[in-house]
C-alpha cells in the first residue's frame, strides 16, 4: 500500500470529524444524541463489524497469525503497562492515575477499527478484534481497579462476568468459530450485518469531532504533564513496542495491527471512567481529545513507517 492512499484514508477519517465537529456547533448533536450514538455504536454496529471480518475466507497463515495475535497482543499490552508505569513515575496522584489508563488502554472503538479497516480491509479488523479482546477484558478488570482502588474477589468476579459479556467479544467468539469451523452463514444474515457494521466508522469519526468540540485547551497550557503524558502515549511507547517486535520481524499485518494499535489515542473510558469516580475530570477530557487530535499526525506516521 503506497503512502497516497495512508494519507487519503486519515484523511477522509479528519473529514468525517469534521462533519462531527459540525453537528456539534449548529446544535445538530446534542449531548443526549451523541450518547446514544455511542450506544449505537458499541452495542450494535461495532460487533457486526467485528463479526463480519471473520467471514470472509481465509487460508491457514490468517488462522495461524490469529493465534500469533493473542501473545502478540499479550504482550504488547504487559509491555505498555511497565513502560507507562516506569515512565510516569514523575507524574503525581489522580493525574498520573489518568495517564497511566490513558496509556495503556487506547481507542479501538473509535479510532482503531476504522483505520485498520482502511488500511488492511477484513484481515487487519481480524487482528484487531483480538487486540480488542484483551482491551474489554483489561479494563473492566485492571482498569476500574486504577481508579476505583483494589477490587475485592466478589467485584472482579462481576466485572470479569461483565467484560466477558460484553457485545464485542461475543462477536470475537462467534467469529472465531465461523472461521475455524468453516460454518455457512446465510446471506440475509451476512448483508445485514454488513449494512449495520458499515455504520462504524462514520459514527467513531462523528462521535470523535464531537468530543473534540467541546474541550476548553487554554486552561491547561501550562501544564506540563499534558505534554509530556502526550508524547509518551503517542510516540514513546508505540516506539518501544516497534523496537519489541524487531526480533519477531515486522512484514506481517498482524504484527503491523499490534504496533499500529499501541500508536492509537486514549479510549474514550479514561474520561468516563474519570467522569464516574470525580478524579480529574476536565483533564482526563483534555488528554483523550488531545491525543485524539494529535495522533492523526503520528498515526500517519507510524503506517507510513510500516509501510
């Protein structure tokens, strides 16, 4: 894939922030609307994405980077949590809690899907959704657990449960076994999926634009930890992760997924979870919309560096 055709995918995704953005100052997106676009979004058209990438036919070196995937990703997420830990050390209380979540869980939903559905079609979403596997998982466990404190066996056990039920990975499931069984899918099902799935990327870029709209920037220009939180989500860690696969050699979409994933912005639940728990909530705000709007430059980047 050439450099022309990266560039005209992130793009066309500023585009359609744009058209976010938009809504948000004529008063077409309300607050109200934008969460239930979210909803959407989540629940309904971001699984049968999910589930729609699992059925197109692949041969066994995709079946086996599918289980390449899962240590890959493993691993990636284990080696942005060290290296966020040791990185933030000189970022004190809520706001070094808001970097660390902001840096190791990022914006698969939103941000992610679409660009590998741009970049690499099917295949990379294939990928991707096992990346998101570990993300749903981690988050509704270790994440929670950085704002809300230790959680006690009997609170795990219910997020774990939670995670576990969550649209996304029953999609993950029900698509590894179409694939690794070969099971037949009618094609009313398939086109309906397709049709709903197909509305994931207009909406993650609209709901983007609309957070992006909202935010008050000048209010903490001054504060360093903004920038220097920025640029390891956005260029430190991604680039250790790069160095970390050098030995496995990066020629696969797969490994291309994992590093291309780590490079994304802070997901979305770093100001929810901020939001629910009263830690620092303009400045969880700040940092998602912050990375979000930055990474289209360092995105570009990255891929343009894969390539």
């Amino acid at each position: 894939m050439g450099t022309s055709v990266v560039l005209n995918s992130i793009i066309s995704l500023f585009i359609m922030i744009m058209a976010g953005l938009y809504g948000h100052r004529r008063e077409i997106l309300s607050e109200e609307i934008n969460k239930g676009l979210i909803n959407i979004l989540i629940q309904i058209a971001l699984p049968c994405m999910v589930f729609c990438s699992f059925l197109n036919t692949y041969g066994s070196e995709v079946k086996e980077n599918v289980i390449k995937t899962v240590w890959y990703s493993l691993g990636a997420y284990i080696l942005m949590g060290a290296a966020s830990f040791l990185l933030l050390l000189p970022v004190k209380k809520d706001k070094r809690t808001i970097l660390h979540f902001a840096n190791i869980f990022v914006n698969t939903g939103y941000v992610g899907f679409p660009v590998l559905n741009s970049l690499y079609g099917s295949e990379g979403v294939v990928y991707g959704s096992i990346f998101n596997m570990f993300f749903v998982i981690f988050v509704w466990t270790y994440g929670i657990s950085l704002y809300k404190g230790d959680l006690r066996l009997r609170e795990f056990k219910c997020e774990l449960k939670n995670a576990l039920l969550n649209p996304s990975i029953i999609a993950v499931g029900a698509g590894l076994l179409v694939m690794f069984l070969n099971i037949q899918i009618p094609d009313a099902i398939i086109a309906a999926a397709r049709g709903i799935g197909n509305l994931t990327v207009p909406l993650s870029m609209m709901i983007i634009g609309f957070t992006l709209s909202k935010v008050k920037y000048k209010e903490y220009l001054r504060d360093w930890t903004v920038y220097y939180g920025v640029l390891v989500k956005l260029v430190v860690l991604p680039l250790i992760i790069y160095l970390a696969a050098l030995p496995v050699g990066i020629t696969s979409i797969a490994v291309k997924t994992v590093i291309i994933m780590s490079a994304l912005p802070a997901s979305a639940m770093t100001s929810i979870f901020a939001d629910a728990f009263d830690r620092e909530k303009e400045y969880a705000a700040l940092v998602v919309s912050a990375t979000t709007l930055l990474s289209l430059i360092t995105i570009t980047f990255f891929v343009g560096f894969l390539l």
